[in-house]
C-alpha cells in the first residue's frame, strides 16, 4: 500500500504561478513513476506530466516550458512547478503513484487560474 498526499493548490491570476507538491509514503520501494494528472469540467483526466524513478520525465505538449515537474527522492515528494498559468490550466489536479503493485492516486488539489 502506498499513501499519497498532494497540497498546494488555490487560485491565481493569469501568469501567476503555483507549486504543487505529492507526497508518498509506505511501501515506497514498490514505487516505479510518479505524476501529475488534471480534469477540468465536463472533461476527461488528462496527463500532465509524469517523471520516473531514473529522472525521466514526460509533459503533456500543452504544458512543456510551463509547468515542469521534478522529483525529491530523499523525501519521496513531486512537484508540479506551475508557471504562466492560463485560464485553462483550471482543473482538479491529481498525483498518481505507479507502483509494481498498481496505480494510487491522491484527493486532488484544485488549481483555479482567473481575474
């Protein structure tokens, strides 16, 4: 079982920035990528970015340069690092930990981006 928590959602003005942060804990040697994923309204969830456990990372092509993601092993934490922020990047913001062992998702953080 692993646990995941995210935090650092809220609302910002267009070309604002926020951080998000997902923190893991349990059987974290079982853990192979973690990464981010948002739904907005009447929409599907979609892939953000996701980043490996070799330091691989992948963003979606709306978000390259913008919003990139990285990773502190020591700590088991991602961040989403959210930069020039458009109306619409608003969406629920989910982190999602691929263990050998299945997928784990966190409560979602809410990310509002508007004047």
């Amino acid at each position: 079982q692993v646990q995941v928590v995210e935090s650092g959602g809220g609302s910002v003005q267009p070309g604002g920035s926020l951080r998000l942060s997902c923190a893991a804990s349990g059987n974290i040697f079982s853990i192979r990528v973690m990464g981010w994923y948002r739904q907005a309204p009447g929409k599907q969830r979609e892939l953000v970015a996701l980043i490996t456990i070799y330091g691989r990372t992948t963003h979606a092509n709306s978000v390259k340069g913008r919003l990139p993601i990285s990773r502190d092993n020591a700590k088991n934490t991602v961040f989403l690092q959210m930069n020039s922020l458009r109306p619409e990047d608003t969406a629920v913001y989910y982190c999602n930990v691929e263990t050998t062992g299945g997928d784990y998702w966190g409560q979602g953080t809410q990310v509002t981006v508007s004047l």
